[in-house]
C-alpha cells in the first residue's frame, strides 16, 4: 500500500470513528432530554436506575421509607447552616410541654415555640428542595418556593382564625409587608453580601431579575392602592363608609392579584418555560458544590411526602400556641405590635426560605438564588396576601389591604432600591451590606414605633 492511501485510509478510517463517537453522543443526549422516547435503562450519576418520572438529579435508588436513612440525611440537611440548626429540634417538645404544663407563663411559651419554629421550617425547605430535585428545574423551583412559604400560609390562617375584634388584622398587615421587605432587603442583601466574599463580582440573567422586577412593582401597586384611595378620598366621606369602600377595593384588588399570579405561574410553566430551563440549567453548572450536592444520599420520593406532613404538622401546632400568646406579649413588654408583625413574624416564616437562598448564592447559583427570592416575595405579594383577604371575605372578617402611609412608603423605596440593584444583572457585597442596613433602619424604627 502506498503512502498516499495508507494516509487516507487512516483517514478514512478516523472518520470513521468520529462518526460513531458522534452518534453514540447524540444517543446520549437524546436519552438525557427525552427518557420517555427511549427504552434504555438509565443510570444517574452515582449508579441508580432513574425510574420513570424521576429527574437523575433527584433519584434516591431507594424506595419507600427507611427510617434510619430517612433520619440521617433530614439532620445532615442541605448545608451546613441548615445541619445546624436541627440543634433546635429540643425545643419542639419543650415548647409543648411548656405550653400545657405552664399556660401562664406568655413569654416563655412564645419563645420557646417561636424558635420551635425554626428547625421545623428548616426541613419544609430541606423536604421541598429534596423533592423539587425529583422535577423538571422550572418546575422543581416554582414548588419549592411554594412550599418554602407554606409556614407563612399557615401563619396567616391563623391570626386570621384567632381574630376576635378585629386585633390582629394589623399584625396580618404588617406580617404581609414585612415578609416582602424581609426578602427583599434582608435576605437578598444576605445573598448578595455572602456571595460577594467570595467573588469580586456575581453575574444573573436579565430574564429572572426583569420578570421579578416588573411583577414586584405591578404587586406593590395591588397593595398600596387601598390606602392610596383612603388618604385621598378621607376627608370626603365618613369614617364607617370609607371603611366599607377601602374593604370593597382590597377584596376586588385581591381577586385581580390572584389572576396576575396565576399569569405569572402561566407564563414560567408553560409558554416560557424554555427560555427559564435555560437560564438555570446554565446557573446548576456554575454550582460551586454540585459534584458533592450529586453525590449526597436523597430522600424517597415517599419520604418528602412524609417529611413534609410532619413537618407541616408541627409549624401549624406552633403557629397556634405562638399567635395565642402575641396579643399579651405586646401588652405585657415593650415590643409593638408593628415591629411584632413587620420584623418578628415574618423573619421566623421566612427563615427556611432565606436559608435556601443563602446557600445558593454561597455556591455562586445566583439565578436560583434570585428567583426563590423574587419568587417568594412575588408569591406573598400577588398569592398569599390575596389568599387571606378572600378567605377572611368568606369568614365574615373585614379583612383589608389598608397599610398605614409608613408602610406603604418602605414599600415602594424598598421595591425602588432592590429594581436599582438589580437592573445591572451584577451583584457584590457592597449592595448587599447596604441592602441589610436599610432593613436594620427599618427594624430599629419599627422597634419604637407606638402601638
């Protein structure tokens, strides 16, 4: 055989081979996108078989439950912030206890149920997170966010429930506003700031940070438009009519904020779904701890089930005992009733939320951290708040959007700074830190503020 086709056979030959690589790749790839096109058995990356439903991120290659598993990896949780605070755990039966044995004793039964509360909602997070890894990611995010603000559903139920004379709607109010003022300054400062120690500089997709932004402003809008029409039309009309009419506006303003987040979910589930699985497909990559994240053990589908039903169970049997005590905790000390609800509540629902987040953002997933924050604000702006003026419409409660002027004002400056933020699509810890500060000029007025 002479040189020259010798030359060409190799290169025939290499060809050859690139084909085969190309198309044993493109069967790869085809079976990662489309698994139910295809009759392959599938393994993740730590060797079990993904079965049918299952994102490989999120396959356990277990089923069922097994018990001592099951405790291992809840108290090993996500992080290392998360594991420590299943210390906590203790309390939930000492904050009981206390609870029937000492009725009287108002402050202990708050404190000790209120931090009760904390590793409770820790694995709500940790279920949630566990599960939404067994989801498609848009999916999988949209659902952890929800269950991440199931504690502040629950609590709002019940101050709604436990209203007797209309007492505790102002601390539902600010319970509201202070959950969005809580994520948007204290935890996506926090976001910030942490992520920017480590990095001069972090960088998130426009498509997160400009969908967040224009629904924020749109949800602000919803809720401030009734003390808006209260101040403006005040001096015209009668106190008990004007009441009437603020009522009339919020129970409408909740039904259209209910439609924009039904919108909202519409719009990242289906018709844009693509652009977001994208975005955070790329973010998972950029995932500092994803090689040691993929190789941790993971729940049972089963066992987030049950690792949410008790730990649901548990957040609403303290939900109660704690807002039985807070009509007397602020008579009796010298906390307000503003700075109970706009700073207390909402930091103790959120705490599992904002730990998520963190942590993320910690391992440079700012797009993940961005839209639990953002999701999460959006959902207690255009969901929750709407949840509880309908449910209250249907209970017979006059339960209204009608925020003082000082609320409505941190609202819209707090919506303003965060939009400047974030209309760069970079972050460092400078505008987290100055974000934290203005949640703690916050807190510290609130501290004063009278009842």
């Amino acid at each position: 055989m002479s040189g020259l086709q010798q030359r060409r056979s190799e290169t025939g030959f290499e060809h050859g081979v690139a084909q085969e690589i190309n198309t044993v790749d493109s069967i790869v790839h085809d079976d990662k996108d489309n698994s139910h096109h295809s009759h392959l058995p599938r393994y993740n990356h730590n060797g079990h078989l993904v079965q049918k439903g299952i994102h490989p991120d999120g396959e356990s290659g277990r089923n069922w439950v097994h018990p001592w598993m099951f405790l291992k990896i809840c108290f090993k949780s996500s992080s290392l912030i998360s594991k420590l605070v299943n210390v906590l755990w203790p309390f939930v039966p000492a904050a009981v206890a206390v609870h029937f044995a000492k009725p009287d004793a108002h402050l202990w039964v708050f404190a000790l149920n209120y931090i009760a509360m904390v590793p409770t909602a820790n694995l709500i997070g940790f279920a949630g997170q566990e599960l939404a890894r067994k989801l498609p990611k848009v999916v999988g995010v949209l659902l952890e966010t929800f269950l991440g603000s199931i504690v502040e559903i629950v609590l709002f139920m019940v101050l709604l429930a436990n209203n007797d004379h209309g007492n505790l709607i102002p601390v539902i109010r600010d319970a509201i506003l202070g959950s969005i003022l809580a994520n948007l300054l204290l935890c996506l400062g926090m976001c910030f700031f942490v992520g920017g120690m480590r990095r001069d500089k972090q960088e998130f997709d426009s498509v997160v940070s400009e969908v967040g932004s224009g629904l924020l402003l749109t949800g602000g809008f919803g809720l401030i438009i009734p003390c808006a029409f209260s101040l403006a039309v005040g001096n015209d009309v009668d106190s008990v009519a004007l009441d009437l009419l603020v009522l009339k506006i919020s129970r409408a303003t909740a039904v259209i904020l209910l439609i924009a987040f039904i919108i909202y979910v519409w719009f990242q589930m289906r018709t844009h779904h693509s652009i977001f699985h994208t975005v955070l497909e790329l973010d998972e990559e950029k995932d500092a701890d994803r090689e040691e994240d993929l190789a941790k053990h993971k729940l049972t589908f089963t066992e987030c089930i049950l690792a949410l039903l008790l730990s649901i169970a548990c957040v609403s049997m303290h939900a109660i005992f704690l807002v039985q005590e807070i009509e007397i905790i602020v008579e009796q000390t010298a906390i307000s009733d503003m700075f109970m609800g706009l700073i207390l509540v909402p930091l103790v629902e959120k705490f599992a939320e904002h730990l998520t987040a963190i942590d993320e953002a910690w391992d440079n997933s700012m797009n993940f951290a961005l839209a639990h924050v953002l999701g999460s604000s959006l959902q207690t702006a255009l969901l929750n708040s709407s949840l509880v003026v309908i449910v209250g419409w249907g209970l017979g409660i006059d339960m209204n959007l009608n925020f003082s002027t000082f609320q409505a004002i941190l609202l819209v400056l707090a919506i303003l700074v965060v939009n400047n933020f974030l209309r760069d699509g970079e972050s460092n810890y400078l505008e987290g830190a100055l974000c934290v500060l203005v949640y703690l000029i916050i807190a510290v007025t609130t501290f004063f503020f009278p009842n």
